[in-house]
C-alpha cells in the first residue's frame, strides 16, 4: 500500500452532550484513526451502539447535535474535512463523497419519482449537465445496477419500489456522479438474505467499474468479511483490530473479535437444532387457505388488480411443537399471520385449533379463542401506550377477558413480569426510556398473562440485536417447556430459524413449496428456492449452498402476475419445459417430507464439500 | 388519466348524493319548522281563503316528497323559486296586498343570489390572500425553526388572533382606519377600497389555523429523513426546503383547506359582511333569516353545501396529484 491514502482520519473523538447542556458529556468514538486507500474497500465491524453509525456520519462531517466533534481530523485530497466551512463542504457532498444510509425506504422524498429525484441531484453536483444527458445517464446507471426495464422504473415512485429495488436505487444515485469515496452505512440491514447477498455482489463489481473506494459499515461479519479488503473492528468507540478480511476470520487477534466471530450463528458447523416432535396431537391445522386482495389500478377506467397474497397454504402444528414459516418479504408470511390470528378470515381454506374451525367463531368461543392464540409483532414500539404504566399494560388483557381482579390480578402480573424477567419496580413506571429488548418483554408477559397454548411469533425478534435475541429465544423455550406452549415463528431469519424450529414450511409467492424437519431443509432441502435461499446466508462458515449454483437474479414477481406452471419459474435455474406448462403439487414422502418441485430428488446438484467462505478452510471451532 | 375520469366521476356523483341528501333535510326542516310561509307572503291582513288559494297555487300543500322533487327539477334548471318578501325592483313587498298575491312580481332567489355573489367572492378572495400574506411568512419561519424565536413568534401571534373576536376587531379597525383617520371607507359598498377593511377581519379570523397548519406540516416534514439525507446526497439546504419540504406540507395543508378553512370562512363571511353591511350573500342571508325567507335560506344553504363539497373533491385530487401514494 505505497499508494497516498484518499482518506486519513486521524486521532476522531466524538462526544453526546448530556441532556439541556448539563450533565457532562460521554464519549461515542474514541482516538480513531485508520487510512482508506483509494479503490479500496475497506470494512467496519461493530455491534449496535459501538458507535459505527457516528463514523459513518462523520465521515460525510455530518455530525449533528447533541453529538460533539471533540477533536481529530479527517484528510481528503489534503484538506481537513472537518475544518471546511459548510459551503466548501456541501459541494464535496455528493460529488466526490457520497453516502448511502440504512434505510433506503425513507431517503428520497416519496412525492417525487425515484428517477426524477437522482436527475435532480446529479444536476446539482454537475451544474454543467443537460438534463436529458443527465436522464440518459441516470437511466443508464439503472440498468447497470439490473433494475428491469429501467426507462419505466425511472418514473415510478419510492412507494413502489420494494426495498432492496429502493437500495440499488440510492446505490444509483451514490454512484452516478462517479465519487471517489463511498460510504455505506448498514446497507444490507433492512434487506432479505437473498437481496442482500445480490447487493453485495453488485457492489463488489461496480466498486470495480467505477474505481470509487469504499468504507463499508456493517454489524454482520458473514457481510462484511465477505465485501472487504481489510476489516477494522470496533468496539464502544474504540477500533480493536484491523486485518485483510480473511485473515480476520481464520486468525483473529483481540478477544473481542474471537468473541464476535464466535456470536455469528451457525447454521452448519456445529449448528444448535432443536429435536423434532412426532408424537404429540395437532394443534393447529391450516388447509387450503387462500386470501386475495382486490386493489385499484390507477392506469384503467374502474380498473382492479387481484393480489394473491395466500393461494392454498396447508400445514399442521403440533402440541409444544415449534414451526417455522420463512420466506422473502411479499411472499405472504404477513398476511398468513394475520389469517391465522383471525384478525381477519380466509377466502377460502379452514384454519382449525384443537379441531375446531375459527372461521365460524363469534361472541365468546372467540374470544376464548383469542386468548389461548396470542400474536406477537415485531414492532415492540408501537404496541405499548406511552401513557399507561407497564403493569396496567400487562393487566388490560387479564381485564378484558375478565380472567381475574384485584388482588389476584396484581400477583397473576407479578408473576408472569418474573417469568420474563421483567423487575418487579417497574410495575407502576411508564414505558419510557425501556430498551427494545424490554418492551417486547412486555409484549410477551402481556401474552403470557393469559396462558396460551400457541404463539405466533411474527417477526418477533427481528428489530434486537443478537444478544438480546439469544436471551429471548432462552426465555421461549423455557416457557414453552414449563407451559408446554406452542409457537409459529414466521421470520426471514433462517439462522433463528435454524435454531429453534423443530419443522419449517419454506413459502414463496403465497405458497408453501417446502415442508420438512429442520434437518431435512437445512441440510438436505428438495426445492430449488430453499437451496437458493441458504445459498444467499452470508455467514462465516462454509456453506453445503454455494451461490454460484443457486444465486437467484432480481426479486419474486409481484403477486398480481404469478407466472403459469411452477410459480418459481421466472428465477428457478433448473426450470425446464415442464414447469411452464404443470404446476407442480406439494408431494409428501414418507417421512414426512414434502416440495414442489417436478425435479426429482437425485436430479439436483450434489451439496458443496464445506468449505469456507472465500475459499480458505476454517479451523475447527473450539 | 384514467384515474381522474374515475375520480372524478365517482366522486362528483357521490358529492351529488350528499348536496341532495342535505337539500332534503334542509327542505324539511323550512317546511316543517312553526310559521305558516303564506303568512309571510300575504302579510298579516290576508283572509283564511285568500291563503288557503295561493297553498293551493303554490303547491304548498302536496306531500313534501312531492314539494321536493318539484324543487329539485326546477333547481335543475336554474330555478331556485321566488323570494317570499322581496319585490323584483327590490325592497321588501311582503303584505302589501290583500286578496290573492302575484307571486310574478317577486324577485326570483337565483338572480338575488347572482347580484350578490361577486361582492362576496371579491371579499373572500381578498380575505383570503390577506391571511396567507400573514400567515405564509410567519408559518414557515416557525416550522423552519422550530425550537427558536420564529416558532414562539409564530405560537404568540396564532394564540393572539384566536383570541380576537371579528365582531370586536371590525369594530377597532372600523373606528381606527376609517372614523379616526379618515384612511378608508368601511360601510357597505361603492368601490373596492370598501372591501379591504372587512377583508383585513376576515384573515385576523383565519391566519391561526394557517399560521399553525403551515408551521406544524414544515416541521414535521423538515424531520423526515429525506431532508437530511437529502443534503448529504449533495442537494442544498434551500433546493431541499423550495422543491421538496414545500412540496410534501402542501397535502396536510390542502386538507385543513379544505375541511376546516373553507368552513370557517363561509363562517365569517356572514358576520363580517353584516357588520359591515357588505351587500353580498351572508347579508342576504342573515337577512332573509329575519324575514323568514325561506327559499333564499334554502337555496344558499344547499350552495354552501355545494360549494364545500367541489372544493373538497378538489382538494383531494390535487393531494392525490401531489401525493401518489394517497387513495380516493
Ligand atoms: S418445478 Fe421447475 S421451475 Fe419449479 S422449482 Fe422445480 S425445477 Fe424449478
């Protein structure tokens, strides 16, 4: 690395000012200094509040109050970014340094077309440009980054992009006015593993093209490791380590980075997975079950378009089983939540609890229905009222369903409050200021109130982080050995998945294409989507998977125009002439296994020899 | 554009059923309410068969649904009846006569409603790009700022206004701008200076609900993480605000537009142009309530509940137009 850096930050110290100017300040990033050669990507690995996030930000100076640059500098083309008066800066902004955040769904104004608005941009960056020039640049980038038909999603809105389209938007938008130094923050976060895992690669390569060098900001290793050249680890503001990605993998040096290579889940290697349950009576047994949305369509007089969020899920779920449905977002594992927990019925199809239908269910048996099925959303935030204390939170569903009062009401709260562990003092505070991982606590013992025998844990854990996560998955199992409880965890996270689903159903495009024991889809999956869906895991572990084999192109087809025969085929690399004409049927065999597929059970590819990822063999942990 | 024809043929032919079902109620309401309309019409000294024949010539007898439908034609046409009192020179004819009455010589509803329209459109159109005047700079100063002087500025003022009557500020401004000083004239009309103090009352009424609605859309829109990212995408802070802050606030306030301001200024309307005996439709109005005049009270009611309806219909398609992402 003989070559002058583009980037040199040098001894950064951000501090947060404590609240009203009082109080002191505390330090977020501490003496960081690191070097970014120039067409390089250089990787930034750290848990949620090590400060990766002020970096990233720091980097474009876009450090806001209450956050304090306390000193350091940060060197571009000579110049010390952070003394550059605004007016200097903003024109580097965009221009010669671009950022890309971790929510693309939110960046551009949802007003304005996605096309319209990097025309927009460019423009500013590029006082000199035509805009038609600039449009046909523009149009082009889009292309680059396989946006499908280009020319027409240029002039659609933000609303319609899903979002990994929106982030190979705003990739677009990085990259379109050729900036020597990229920064991304996170990018692959709100995405599906298998949108990410393309996002990835296309960033590798138009890092290539564009000769831009780019600092790449992530909490994942599997990521991280998988885009970098070097990786610099860092820990409560504080950079720990710096190695060539590889390196960092096989020989980490500080203890930290051992301790977070050994959090990264496994799937494989060494995998923790639960014992499948046979024998038990059903729980839960959905057939048939369809659900279709009637939306109008703006382009045609009185027009309407049939969405087919559900077409025809069957499966069954046994006592103090748990189940697992998995897919990528619009694949229909939303809506299946909502049907199942009666929020509302099936077109079509029975959903039977203990044998009976709820379709029918009013008044009372519903009620008592409800009770015993209770719904777990991701969202911890917006299910807790700021204004009612948490024991009251946790009490409304006791006094709902009239289960119990006064004094016994207070102990039954108590009670399942230390089930979750949730301290007793916090029975009369308010919500405020409870951490993510402690309202969806609340949520659970506001759940567990009522004894229920399932659980519908629907993308439950997906906003913690992985410690927390860890800890509430415990707390689940222990619950569901003490209560024998049943749960149905619909999630995209097919590591959580891995560990604690005793049967998965693998869903796409409304369907289930896959049904089987844990093992048999991690290890031995039948359909060609749940093989591309491991193929696109980015862990640090070798993968039986390899994404050369089973990567998919592009995103599922909306589900307005399902494609004849095999739903898969538009993305399926092992279709032939026979998925076009036959939609082939889910075909149990006789251990209880099932796919979709008309491809036989030895006609695809062998599974990979496990080897690591980036082709260097992993010692055995230990 | 398919979606405007659908839009707006939904819409119109829903808003349709509203102004009929209103019309209704309010026909009823006149009909059934104490005080016999012949009364009015043929004056306290009429016999009881002289009355009795103009209910019978008048149709005042039939069923009201029948009342009805005959009223709803001739609006159809452009026939909202004759006014009960006055004549077609003007001034009040009521009870002149005895015997049987003319009804010919009546002034019809429709052209008193024509003569006065234009003084009130003039007086809300000023009224109402006075308020904006007010209420434009300082709402945006104090959504722009939030947290600083602007946002109290904009806070002190909206609560100032909201707490002036209109009948107390047109009576100060009547004695400060015209009686003291001479600088403009203020009761009823001869030329559009007589038009700008009641104007200035209307918008004291109005700017709050602007100052306020502007001031709390800006803000809010200036927190979404567009604007931010926005500016580290390498779009300036004021491109920011003129092409996209201003752009996204514009469906909130064109909602407040439609669902409260417009209300209100139909509200004030009436007041103010009594106050200042400003000959346009709320004069007639409040006027015609005096007389008992029930064919000008009905025909102004349901083309108030008209006028709400097309603007709200409008109002929602530009939000629609605005903001692709909202559904009618
Ligand atoms: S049926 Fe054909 S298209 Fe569908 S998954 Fe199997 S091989 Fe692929």
């Amino acid at each position: 690395m003989a070559a002058e850096p583009l980037v040199r930050v040098d001894n950064l110290s951000v501090t947060l000012a404590g609240r009203g100017g009082q109080g002191g300040t505390r330090p977020v990033l501490s003496d960081i200094s690191f070097d970014v050669a120039p067409r390089s990507v250089l990787g930034i690995i750290g848990e949620s509040g090590s400060g990766k996030t002020v970096l990233s930000n720091a980097l474009v100076n876009w450090v806001q109050a209450p956050l304090n640059i306390a000193s350091g500098h940060i060197f571009y083309g000579g110049r010390d970014l952070l003394a550059l008066p605004e007016t200097e800066m903003a024109k580097l902004r965009g221009r010669e340094i671009a950022y890309i955040g971790a929510n693309p769904t939110v960046a551009l104004d949802p007003t304005v077309p996605v096309g319209r608005q990097i025309v927009e941009k460019l423009m500013e960056v590029e006082p000199g440009i035509a805009r038609a020039a600039a449009r046909r640049r523009v149009i082009e980038t889009l292309d680059a980054v396989r946006i499908p038909s280009a020319g027409r999603r240029f002039d659609e809105y933000p609303f319609q992009f899903s979002g990994g389209m929106m982030q190979r938007a705003m990739i677009v938008d990085a990259l379109v006015s050729n900036p020597k130094l990229l920064v991304a923050d996170n990018i692959t976060q709100p995405l599906d593993v298998t949108v990410a895992a393309q996002i990835i690669r296309l960033l590798r390569d138009l890092q290539n093209d564009f000769e831009t060098a780019v600092v790449f900001i992530s909490s994942a290793l599997g990521v991280v490791s998988d885009i970098a050249d070097d990786v610099l680890v860092i820990n409560a503001g504080r950079i720990v380590e710096r190695q060539p990605a590889g390196a960092l993998t096989r020989a980490p040096e500080h203890a930290y980075t051992r301790a977070l290579i050994e959090k990264v889940p496994r799937l494989w290697t060494g995998a923790q997975t639960p014992a499948a349950s046979h024998a038990a009576d059903v729980v839960l047994e959905v057939r048939d079950v369809e659900r279709t949305y009637v939306v109008p369509d703006r382009t045609t007089l009185f027009g309407e378009n049939r969405v087919r969020a559900v077409r025809g899920v069957s499966f069954d779920v046994r006592r103090g089983e748990s189940f697992g449905l998995i897919g990528e977002s619009g694949c229909g594992k939303s809506t299946l939540s909502r049907l199942l927990s009666s929020i509302e019925p099936p077109d079509k199809g029975a959903i039977r609890v203990g044998g009976q239908d709820i379709a029918g269910l009013r008044g009372k048996p519903l009620l008592e229905m409800r009770r015993r099925f209770q719904l777990l959303l991701q969202d911890p935030y917006n299910a807790i009222a700021a204004h009612a204390s948490i024991g009251r939170t946790i009490e409304e569903p006791l006094r709902i369903h009239g289960l119990a009062s006064g004094a016994a009401l207070k102990a039954r709260v108590r009670d399942v409050m230390a089930e979750v562990g949730l301290p007793a003092d916090l029975y009369d505070s308010l919500p405020v200021g409870l951490s993510a991982g402690q309202r969806q606590r609340v949520n659970i013992a506001r759940a567990l109130a009522l004894e229920p025998s399932l659980m519908i844990l629907d993308e439950t854990l997906s906003a913690l982080d992985q410690v927390e996560q860890a800890r509430l998955l415990a707390l689940f199992e222990t619950l569901q050995q003490k209560h024998g409880i049943t749960y149905l965890y619909i999630s995209h996270d097919l590591a959580m998945v891995r560990r604690v689903c005793a049967r998965i159903g693998v869903m796409y495009l409304g369907r289930i294409v896959e049904l089987a024991d844990n093992a048999a889809i991690f290890e031995n999956p039948r359909h060609p989507y749940t093989r591309a869906l491991l193929s696109s895991v980015l862990t640090v572990e070798p993968k039986p998977f390899l994404p050369e084999t089973y990567l998919l192109e592009g995103e599922p087809p909306d589900p307005i125009h399902i494609p004849q025969g095999c739903s898969f085929r538009s993305r399926c690399p092992f279709a032939f002439d026979r998925c076009a004409r036959e939609d082939p049927a889910l075909v149990f065999d006789g251990a209880g296994a099932a796919a979709a597929c008309h491809l036989a059970d030895g006609q695809l590819p062998q599974a990979a020899p496990l080897i690591a990822a980036g082709g260097h063999p992993i010692p055995p942990a230990n | 554009m398919a979606f405007a024809i659908e839009f707006f043929l939904r819409r119109l032919s829903q808003g349709l059923l509203i102004v009929l079902l209103v019309a209704f109620v309010i026909f009823t309401l006149l009909r059934v309410a104490p005080g016999d309309p012949i009364r009015i019409i043929l004056g306290p000294m009429a016999t009881a068969t002289a009355m009795e024949e103009t209910a019978q010539k008048l149709g005042l007898r039939d069923p009201i649904p029948v009342q009805f439908g005959r009223f709803v034609l001739d609006v159809a046409q452009g026939d909202f009846g004759r006014s009960f009192i006055r004549g077609k020179q003007g001034g009040a004819s009521g009870g002149s006569q005895d015997g049987a009455m003319d009804m010919a010589d009546r002034a019809p509803v429709m052209g008193l409603i024509a003569t006065a329209l234009p003084y009130t459109l003039l007086l809300a159109g000023l009224g109402l790009v006075f308020s904006f005047l007010i209420a434009v700079p300082i709402g945006l100063a104090a959504g722009l700022n939030a947290g600083r002087w602007q946002q109290k500025l904009g806070l002190y003022v909206s609560s100032l206004f909201v707490s002036l009557p209109n009948i107390w500020v047109g009576v100060v401004l009547i004695y400060l701008l015209s009686a003291k000083s001479g600088l403009l004239p203020a009761i009823g009309y001869r030329n559009f200076a007589y038009a700008i103090i009641p104007a200035i009352v209307v918008a004291v009424e109005m700017s709050p609900v602007l100052i306020r609605a502007i001031a709390v859309s800006i803000a809010s829109n200036v927190q979404e993480a567009y604007f931010d990212i926005g500016q580290v995408r390498g779009i300036g802070r004021n491109r920011m605000i003129y092409r996209h802050v201003l752009r996204n606030a514009a469906v909130p306030l064109l909602n407040v537009f439609g669902a409260q301001m417009i209300g209100m200024l139909l509200g004030g309307l009436f007041v103010v142009e009594y106050i200042f005996s400003f000959p346009g439709i709320g004069l007639l109005t409040i006027n015609a309530v005096f007389q008992r005049d029930f064919p000008i009270i009905q025909a102004v009611a349901i083309l108030a509940s008209a006028v709400l309806v097309l603007i709200n219909i409008l109002v929602d398609f530009a939000s629609t137009t605005i903001d692709r992402r909202l559904k009618f």
